[in-house]
C-alpha cells in the first residue's frame, strides 16, 4: 500500500463526548503547567526533587460534593525547595456517564485511535475509577508551576492559605479538533496536609494554538472553570512516607515487588512512581492505571499481534484561540496518518516484521484516484474510516472512498531493541500510480509498551526505494506516531467482513492482500460472518437476494464495515475498481443494488469453501 491511498483513521466523538473529553483534560491539567507558573520568572526546566510535596498523589475531578465523580487521576510531583518550582507528570482516565462515542473523529493524540479511551466498562459517575479498558495511549501529561507557602501568591487565587498553581498544555480532542489544545490551570489549597482536606478548583480553555501551548499562555474565555477537586497524599518521596489514598486504591501491604501494594495502582511489575518517571527501567510503561503495559520478564516478551497505528506528521493548529468561532474558520489543517498492521515477533532473534495498511488525512492527497478522483482528506475531523462520503445512493446507504489494494502490501522489517526497548522498522511504500507523496521511505521507533514513538519520513525516494533513504525526512525531529495493540490478536478482524486483519496484509489471493479498513471487500454474507465464502449460505444467499432495481436500506451503514443484518445491505457489493492486478476483492462501499454482474457473479468470483 502507498501512502497516496491513504485516508484518515476515524474516530467518533459525539457532541456530549466533547465535553467529557474536555472534562477529562481539566484532570490531565489538574496538577500541570499554570499562566502563572512564569509570574516569578520563566517556566523551570529542570526541577529539583527535594522537597516536602515530591511524590504520589490521587486526584479527584468532581462536582463540588465527592459525591459525583468526573475523572481520576494518578500524578507524580517534583518539588525544588530552591524556588519552590513545582513539576508534575499525571495520568487521567474520565468517568462520566456520558462517555465519549466513535461517531466523530480526532487527529492522533490523546485518545487518537479507536479503542483508545474508556468507552467500556462503565462510567458509573461515582468517585474513582473504574479506569479503562480500553487505556490511555499517550504518556503522562507534565505540567509546571509553584507552591507559595505563605498563600500570598500573585494571582489573588490560594484565598489566604498555602497552594500550587500549575498549568498544562495537553495536545488532542479540542472540540473541532483545531489546535488541538486544551490548557487547564489547577489551584491546589493547602497542599502539605496530611489528610484528605486538600481541595482546589480547575479551569480549563478550549481551542489554544500551539505558541499559547508552548508559552503556557491560554487566551479567551474559559471553557469550564472552578471545577472542583480533592488531592490525596499516596506517597511522600523525601519522607519516604505513605500518606492517606484515595478510597478505591490498593490497601494490600506487600506486593511481589517488595513495595506497598498500595504504590503499585494497577498491579504490574512497576510501581506508580516508576510508571511515571521519565527514567524508568525496560520493564515499565507509562500508565499506572494500565496492568497491560509492563513487563514482568523482559526476555519473555512476545509482541506479536494486530496493531493499530497513529501517525502525526504536522498538527493542524488554531490561528485564533480567543475565539472559537473564528478558530474553527481560521485554522490550518494538519497532515494525519492511520493505520492497522499485523506484527510478527519471533521472540528467539527479536526480528520484527511489521505489515501495515495505512490512509492519509491530508489535503490535496487523493485518497483512490482511480474509483474517487479528487476525494481527499481535509486534515481536520469529519471523515469516516477510511475517507470522507463520496454519496449517498437512493436507498439511503453511503458509500466511503476505499484504497484499491493494486499492489502487494507494504513489508517493514526491523527488529526488538532490547537496550531501549523500542520497537525499529524500515521499509519502503511504493507509488505506481505516481502521485502524492511519491514513493516514501519509513523509519519507526515505537515503544513496545505501546507508549507514543517516532516516525522519520522520507518523500519523493527512487523506485522501490533503492539507495533510500535520499534527501531529508518531512520532519527532522520525526513525526509522532500512538499506536494500540491487541497481543495475540490473530483472530482479531477490526473491518468485521470475516478476514482477521492478519490476513488482510498478506499476499495470497483467497484472503490477503485485501483493506482491513475495507469490510466489503470480502464477499462473506453470511449471517454471522463465518469467514467462508461457499454456495449454501453466500452465494444462494446473494441470489435470494436479487434486486437489480435497488432497495431501501433501513439502517445505513455508515461505518461502512459493520452491515445491519436486517437489511439486503449485507449482500450488496459495488463493481470492483479498477487496478493493476484486477482483484476481485478490489470493492468499496455497496451501491444500492443487488444485481447479476456485480453482485452474483462478484460472490461466485470469491468461492472460497476453505475460508481464511
């Protein structure tokens, strides 16, 4: 696959899921970066660990009472007595009863790839958690600020009593997508308490460019303010302390890792602290809410499964943040990359082979010149998986812009770094066709614990990449890539048309070389899919079915791989189109009608009684 054919990686974002996104941000912010963390002179850099508020703490985003929760958060704090600077690295994860929805989308980010947030499990709008899953894919949030002991901060906001003031800039999910910042200020009253009297409020700004982000500057109207928060103690660093935890932690007094159970959130082979710091060891990932993402036996490690994959190669951005009418008209759409891929591990040599399928969020980059001539992506939200609509037929069905699969599928090759624990890969995305980016050159280090890494991308390289990679990459300090992965996944078929996507990416022609985005390019209509394509239930079953003069389809499926199967939408499919190797798995999105040419005679093609 090239990245000419690319299209965005959709997800859905409801308009009540925008505020609970939003809310979620206030959390990331609660103990962050702060406007007015540069009223004593600039942002610190670097934060000596020293003093009385280094640590654990639990944090709670409520409605003023404890007793409807919002979001919980995990946060680590650093204190340097010399200046009283403050630095924090917090993990949110939002519990709101509306919980965000796949029927919008957003740039790769916070919540950038579909099962990426905790859309499961409940919200039940009571403090705490449950956490996900799903979990968070991006790193702790860091934020800076001060503590003032005497309260006489110079804001006017600790009302006469010690605080912090901390602000945030956290990258994703703003409204529109446009910025896509939110910055949040977190006021944090008597925060050497040793009990859980410590209260504060949190602001949050919507729509914040990217200078308001980098200097910690939010302008215009705030979007939520003095929201309500409550901050328990867990663990004293200088002290060597546990303090009093929030209510629903851990309370066990040993763990296997010789440290209080009560440290270790989530239970795996790392600690809260080592999950958050910057410099933790191989084993550790990120999220002290996520049991999944660390590493009891490094050398055990088998990453083998289907991945999903996010890549931010420049972020659409906000040109006027003091207006959120006027951000959504000025703003400057950014250049997005989705994609799903089969990983291969072999766990003796750490080879990685690593297949994807990937679109393109792009403006002016086609998506399918061929069956969509001038159908492209606009770098903003509003496109389905894995393009935007291209029409609506008479019957109420729409149809989606599909890549046309007119080559075999792009291979990276690399291997597991042990060292860094990274996973690196290279390979080369061919161009036929010509246009685009041309053919591009690839490289990419991605955590294994499925933390956020790096992708360097190399356009306009020769013919199969020979010599690659030539010239300097899109982005020298390389582009931003979140990924989501389902370990052990073979199975795993993320476009529901009856081919694990693990044997989308392959290359034979009974059930590879196929679109993982695509759910209509295998003809398997059974009722449930069965992954087999034969005479008695798909192709007697089509024929039934017959309706060359179109019929009404009840509910759309505008997901475009999930048909209700209450209509004749699930034994439907359009003409194949065109391409070099005229597969006839080569289909998008159904066409209204069920007729002789397309449609029977597109089953009886993809007979396959052997199934995938």
């Amino acid at each position: 696959m090239h990245l000419t054919r690319l299209s965005k990686l959709r997800l859905g974002i409801g308009l009540a899921a925008v505020f609970a996104l939003a809310l979620v941000v206030v959390a990331i912010g609660l103990n962050s970066d702060t406007p007015s963390a540069t009223a004593d002179g600039p942002t610190p850099t670097k934060v000596a660990n020293n003093g009385p508020l280094g640590g654990l703490t639990d944090i709670l985003v409520h409605d003023g009472t404890e007793a409807v929760g919002l979001y919980y958060c995990i946060g680590k704090t650093d204190h340097d007595t010399s200046n009283n600077a403050i630095k924090t690295a917090i993990q949110c994860n939002i519990d709101l009863v509306t919980a965000p929805t796949f029927d919008g989308d957003t740039p790769p980010g916070w919540c950038a790839l579909a099962n990426a947030c905790n859309t499961t499990g409940g919200p039940d709008f009571v403090p705490g958690p449950p956490p996900p899953p799903p979990y968070t894919i991006f790193p702790p949030v860091k934020g800076y600020g001060f503590y003032y002991p005497s309260g006489a901060d110079p804001f006017g906001e600790c009302q006469g009593v010690p605080c912090t003031v901390t602000t945030t800039c956290f990258e994703g999910g703003a409204p529109t997508d446009i910025g896509p910042n939110f910055m949040s200020r977190a006021v944090s009253f008597n925060p050497l308490t040793q009990d859980k009297s410590q209260g504060g409020r949190v602001d949050l700004w919507y729509n914040q460019n990217i200078a308001n982000c980098k200097n910690l500057t939010p302008q215009g109207p705030t979007a939520f303010a003095d929201l309500e928060l409550t901050v328990w103690g867990v663990y004293d660093k200088a002290l060597n302390l546990t303090g009093e935890a929030a209510p629903w932690r851990p309370t066990d007094t040993t763990c296997d890792t010789g440290v209080p159970c009560v440290l270790n959130f989530d239970g795996d082979a790392c600690t809260d602290l080592d999950e958050l710091s910057k410099t933790s060891n191989e084993k550790c990932g990120d999220d002290p809410q996520n049991p999944n993402d660390s590493f009891f036996d490094v050398n055990t490690v088998d990453l083998s499964g289907t991945w999903s994959m996010g890549v931010r190669l420049f972020r659409a951005d906000c040109t006027d943040a003091s207006s959120p009418a006027n951000c959504i008209a000025t703003g400057v759409p950014g250049a997005y990359f989705g994609c799903r891929a089969d990983l291969q591990h072999d766990t003796g040599t750490n080879v990685i082979t690593f297949r994807p399928y990937c679109y393109t969020d792009l403006p002016g980059i086609e998506i399918n010149p061929e069956a969509y001539p001038g159908v492209s992506g606009d770098g903003f939200s509003g496109g389905a998986p894995p393009g935007p609509q291209v029409a609506a037929y008479p019957s109420g069905f729409l149809n989606w812009a599909y890549g046309d699969v007119d080559e075999k599928h792009t291979e990276l090759t690399g291997f597991l770094n042990k060292s860094t624990n990274q996973i690196e890969v290279a390979g080369c995305f061919s161009d036929p066709d010509g246009g685009g980016f041309g053919t591009v050159w690839l490289e990419a280090a991605i955590s294994a614990h499925m933390n956020p890494g790096t992708v360097l991308l190399y356009a306009g390289q020769p013919d199969d990449c020979v010599g690659s990679p030539v010239g300097d990459p899109l982005d020298p300090e390389g582009s931003l890539v979140v990924v989501v992965a389902s370990f052990k996944g073979k199975a795993a078929d993320q476009d529901n048309d009856g081919v694990p996507t693990s044997r989308e990416v392959q290359d034979d022609p009974a059930c590879g070389r196929r679109d993982p985005y695509n759910g209509n390019d295998y003809y398997d209509v059974s009722v449930p899919r069965d992954g087999v394509i034969d005479l008695s239930n798909d192709i007697l079953g089509v024929i039934q079915h017959y309706s060359p003069g179109g019929y009404v389809s009840l509910t759309p499926d505008v997901l475009g791989g999930i048909p209700d199967v209450t209509t004749f939408d699930n034994f439907d499919r359009p003409p194949t189109m065109t391409n070099s190797l005229g597969g006839t798995w080569n289909r998008g999105s159904p066409d209204g009608v069920i007729d002789l040419s397309n449609d029977i005679l597109g089953v009886i093609l993809q007979y396959n009684p052997g199934g995938c």
